[in-house]
C-alpha cells in the first residue's frame, strides 16, 4: 500500500503540516525534527507529489541514467549514447523532449539507492541503471524494490551491462557477456603459448568482477594452467594496474602475460612494466577488456574485447522511452568481439 503524508507523520511523530514544511523548504524546521521526518520518508518511500497509482498517467519529463563514475570512459560512453537518444526523440516524433540526468554514484550502495528514491519523488519517466550490480543480497532486494515501485508508477525501468534482477524483473535488460568475452581473451592468451599468466581483477564485490574472472579461469582451467594463485583484485583504474602488477612480479617474476579487466587497468599494468625494462609484448604480453577509445592508440596496440557499449547505450535510451521493443524473455545479452592488437605476442624461447 502506497504511504500518505499522513503515514509519514505519524513515523516522524509530528504533524502533517510539519512535514509539508520539510519536504517544501518553505518554512524553518528544527534540524533534528527534519532528519526525523526526511527518515521516515525513505522508510516509508513516500512520493512527494501523491499516490504511486495516480503517477502512472503523470509522470514527468526526467529520465535518470545512472552510473558509478561518469569520468570512467566506459560509462560515459553508455551515458552519453543513451542521452542523445533521448534528445533525438523531439526530432524524430514531434514530441514532447525529455530531460535525462546523470546519477553519479560513485560506486556507492548508498548513493544508488538515493538516486532511485529522489527519481521516484520526481516522477521519472525512465530510469537507466549501468554497470555492474554489488554482490550483496540485502542491497540488490533493496534495488529490486525501489525499481518495483517505480515501475509501478509508469517508469520505464532500463538495465545496461548489467545483469538481470533476481527472480521477476520489472527491467529490460541488456547483459555484456562478460564470461564470454574473458574466455575468448584467456583463449587467444593461452594458444600464444603463454603458461605463466598473470590476472589483475576489479573489486571482488561486483558482479563484472565475479563474470570475467569466472571466464578467464574457465579457459586457462581448460588448458590445464592453475588460475586462482596470480590473481590479484583492486579497483578499475590505473593505478591499481599500475600496484597489482608489481605485486604480481614480486610473486611470479617469470610472467609472461598479463590480463587486466578492463582497458584503463591495462594501461597501468603496462607503465608498471616500462618501469621495471619489460618491454610489451617482447617480455610479456599485456591484455584489457572494453576496447575503450584510446586502446587502439595506445603504444603498441592493446589487445582487448570489444563492447558495443555506443550501440547498447543508443538501445537502452530508446527502450527507456518505449520507442525499441523489449527483448524477449526482458533481457538480451550483448556479445563482446575479440581485438587482436599488437601488445600480445608469443612468449619469447
């Protein structure tokens, strides 16, 4: 049942027009009696503007696009292609043009799931959830039921690269194959003759993470290569490309590859061997995963696997306003393709 500023009150323990007062900003409210109030309201998931039944004929202009880190080319790409889809709706139908915003959440659980609340309040008309999902049980029923809700409003509910909603999912999904995608990398890594092949992963608590890492112990396991001893987790940076290849030489000195999960770790792993007199790929053959702008520019050439990650952003945005059908069963999986560059050779005898 959908909650009334009453329902609020009566939680916050002060009066209707109290309430009125905290949510309007239109009048001074005790800072204690205000957090009170904005507490029950995330409690409650009260929606400022009425009964989540009556927004279903009424929601707003706003589409919401969220993303962990929008300095991240990854999901600025997903971003930016999804928002000028939105933008080209007036063109193209004569409509009315929406406004989508960027939630940068940093990464943070918390952050999501107030973005989702505040979108709510707003009446958003779609929102577009990217990226991995947090490996935690608790958080993801906490996201299931905000996009519930929303959903129950009228909001078109988009997930882009990111898996499906446990159990019945109120979202379209696009999926990266990101197993796949890994496998495919570890594969072309092994059938150079590599054996000592080093791993450098992203946080251990994303579902991206658990997915290409999964695919790359797949292929090296299948090849008869122990996996799980030069594996080293950090965040999807530079730096921590940079950190997880020192301490992989300090474990392995003789590695003769390495596979980064994503691009930007890779170019890291790569200045951290300059810095030691490896040469890429004569010394040892280096990888990423995403095939972000600069990978192809990069000295030499980054071998990665390429996301469509422009096309699936264009493909979300047009399934946030209801202008591309649903994939069947809600959720389609987008495959990623193999791009043989330069930085990955055979060992050297």
């Amino acid at each position: 049942m959908t909650a009334t500023l009453a329902d609020v009150a009566a939680r916050a323990r002060v009066s209707p027009a109290t309430v009125s007062r905290v949510l309007n900003g239109n009048y001074p409210v005790a800072a204690a009696t205000r957090e009170r109030v904005l507490r029950a309201v995330d409690e409650l998931d009260y929606v400022l503007n009425g009964p989540a039944s009556s927004l279903a004929a009424a929601t707003s202009d706003l589409v919401g696009i969220l993303v962990n880190d929008i300095a991240d080319p990854f999901f600025g790409i997903i971003a930016g292609a999804a928002q000028g889809a939105i933008g080209e709706e007036r063109g193209e139908r004569g409509g009315r043009e929406k406004l989508s915003v960027i939630c940068n959440t940093g990464g943070s659980p918390e952050r999501e799931l107030t973005y989702l609340t505040l979108l709510q309040r707003q009446r958003a008309a779609a929102v577009i959830v990217t990226g991995g999902a947090l490996e935690d049980l608790e958080h993801q029923a906490a996201v299931g039921a905000k996009l519930a809700r929303l959903a129950d409003a009228g909001t078109r509910i988009v997930l882009c690269g990111r898996p499906p909603l446990p159990g019945d999912s109120v979202a379209a999904t696009l999926a990266f194959d990101n197993r796949g995608g890994a496998r495919l990398l570890a594969e072309h890594v092994v059938g150079l003759g590599h054996r000592r092949i080093g791993y450098v992963a992203g946080p251990p608590e994303r579902t991206t993470t658990r997915h290409r890492l999964e695919g790359h112990t797949a292929a090296l396991e299948a090849a008869g290569i122990e996996a799980g001893r030069l594996v080293v987790h950090g965040s999807y940076d530079r730096r921590s490309g940079y950190d997880a290849t020192v301490e992989l030489l300090r474990h392995e000195p003789g590695l003769t590859a390495i596979v980064a999960a994503n691009d930007t770790v890779a170019l890291g792993v790569c200045a951290a061997l300059r810095d030691r007199g490896r040469s890429v790929p004569d010394d040892v053959s280096v990888a990423g995963f995403g095939d972000l702008p600069f990978s192809a520019d990069a000295v030499p050439g980054l071998t990665t696997v390429r996301l469509p990650l422009y096309a699936a952003g264009v493909r979300a945005g047009r399934l946030a306003l209801g202008l591309a059908p649903v994939p069947p069963g809600g959720m389609a999986t987008v495959q990623g393709e193999l791009m043989v560059r330069a930085s990955t050779a055979g060992p050297r005898a």
